[in-house]
C-alpha cells in the first residue's frame, strides 16, 4: 500500500522536473534527461529497480535506446552516458564512483563508465515519491507532457502492449524466436548496443544451463544470487557478431580459460576433447585429462543447446 506523499514536496519535484536543463543543440534542445528520468521510472515500475543503488545494466541501457527511439524524432544520438553524468546538474540525482577513481566528467564509453561505476541514486526524498504509485504515475505524466506531448499518445500504447526491446532481444538470444524489435535495433558497432548483448548473453547463457558447468557439473551460487559460473564464447564475438546462448556455454572459470587457450574442446559428438600436448598432472583433482570423452551437460530445451558448427570452429582453429 502507497503512503500518501506530501503534497509540497511533489510540487516542488514537478517544478524542477518541467524546468530540466538540456543543452541547446543544432537539432535543439538535448532530450536526453527526461528520456533517462522515464527510464528510471520505468524500471521502478517493473521493480528492475528496487534500491536507491542503481548500477549500469543491461536493462538500464537497453530500456533508455528503446524509449530514446519512442520518444525522440530528431537526429540526437542516443548517448545513454550523457544523461547519466549531467542529470547531477540538476541536483536530484548523484553518481558515486568506487574507491580510488574519480568520474568528475562525461565518460563516453559505457564499458568505462560501469567499471568505474559504484552506484548512482536519486535524492532520498524524490526515490521516496517513486515508490509511491500515484506520485510516480504524476512525475512520469509531468515529463511526457512538459517534453513529449507530441508523442505521448503513441508511446503509452506500445509500452502498456507490453512489449519491450530488452525482452524481445533475451528471445532473441535465447534462440526462440527471430527477433521482432518494436524499435529499429542499432548496428552492432554501437558500443552501447555491444554492452546491452553482452551484459544479456553474460546472464542468460548462465541461466539456461542453471548456473552449472557444462563440463565439470560445479554449480556455486552465493545469497545474493551470483554465481561462479561463467558465460564463453564458442566463436569469439570479435569473429562471429553472434551472441546468441547456441553460441555459448557455462563454463567454471579455469574451463573457461583452457577453452579460451585451445587446452580443450568439444567434438562433433558433443563430448568433451582434452589437447593431447597437455602436461598434466594426473593425480591432481583439477587436471583436465579427467574431462577426456565426457558428454557435455546440456541445457534444458534443445533450442538452446550449443551449435555443433561453432564448436566444429573452435576445433579447426583454437583446439592445440
């Protein structure tokens, strides 16, 4: 149940959130910080966002190029690292780096901006008039009215249809559908686009195998849900362009570097292939001739299952 919001506090948020500072470009003035805030706002919705700690995922990214494609119909670029720096102009949001670096300007790369990245929060207050439904749905209808009139009618019909990039894209790389995207998806040389599928394929691959190595069987996950297994390219992406889950495994991560390496592979049989140059000491429990001939632990569902054509690649051209 929502705890009513005091009625001054939320004037004073919609004041500020109809006055936003955007800078003036040649196409006009900068969208970029109320397509952010309706981000955020979004992903509070769905509860992708449950802790005034908000990190740089995914999600994050892919829902802003999703609703920056919705919303904005003239030529800006959708820089998602813009906004997520300069809305600190605006007193309401704060971006905290971890201990030893500095984020004090406009990082560009979204790859960089994560690694230095320890969170970033709204003001206490106004993340406490998120979390209050009706508050929320004025702050929302506030920044849609004050900067996407236009557009408004058009983007509520496809967000209530339910519908979303990010999710039409997780079927994508899960292999269960061709990919249908209700916006135009960007070229793959679009670093932020790479970061999207890469953070997508980091989780999924990961998941479909239920957080298990397909070699080894060892499945570790902590409390917080993370898990020591990792998410490996068959055909390195930098090759392929291709990071859909056919195109991975779960591997622990001493598997995952020996299969970097070429030390092991996988044939055509979908049993596992040690390089016969290895010295390996036999008597240890870690040695990985004891893998030699061993089937693969497959995912749940066939459509996921490893491609043997990539695995046939990384045969012929990583396998010693």
């Amino acid at each position: 149940m929502s705890i009513p919001a005091d009625n001054k506090l939320v004037e004073k948020y919609i004041q500020r959130f109809r006055k936003l500072k955007r800078g003036g470009t040649q196409y006009g003035s900068a969208p970029h910080k109320p397509v952010f805030l309706l981000t955020l706002i979004e992903l509070i919705e769905k509860n992708n966002i449950s802790e005034n700690r908000i990190v740089v995922s995914p999600e994050l990214v892919g829902t802003f190029k999703e609703n920056f494609a919705l919303l904005v119909k003239t030529a800006h670029k959708d820089d998602f690292t813009q906004p997520f720096f300069y809305l600190q102009s605006e007193g309401l949001w704060f971006v905290k780096p971890k201990p030893g670096v500095t984020i004090d300007s406009h990082i560009r790369s979204v790859q960089v901006l994560s690694e230095r990245l320890d969170y970033a929060c709204f003001a206490d207050d106004l993340y406490q008039l998120l979390l209050n439904i009706p508050t929320r749905l004025q702050l929302k209808t506030t920044l849609l009215d004050t900067y996407f009139s236009e557009v408004k009618a058009e983007f509520v019909k496809v967000k209530t249809a339910g519908r979303s990039y990010v999710q039409d894209l997780e079927n994508y790389l899960l292999n269960e559908k061709e990919s249908t995207y209700i916006t135009p998806l960007q070229p793959i040389e679009d670093e932020e686009v790479r970061f999207v599928r890469g953070g997508l394929f980091k989780k999924l691959v990961p998941m479909v195998y239920e957080h298990t190595c397909a070699i080894s069987g060892m499945r570790v996950i902590s409390s917080s849900g993370s898990s020591l297994v990792e998410a490996c390219h068959i055909v390195p992406i930098s090759i392929s362009g291709d990071d859909r889950v056919t195109n991975g495994i779960a591997l622990c991560p001493n598997l995952h570097t020996a299969f970097d390496r070429g030390m092991i592979g996988v044939d055509e049989r979908l049993r596992v292939v040690v390089s016969p140059t290895l010295a390996d000491t036999l008597a240890s429990p870690y040695n990985l001739k004891q893998f030699q001939g061993q089937p693969l632990r497959l995912p749940f569902g066939e459509v996921h299952y490893p491609a043997k054509e990539n695995f046939r690649w990384h045969i012929e051209n990583r396998f010693r």
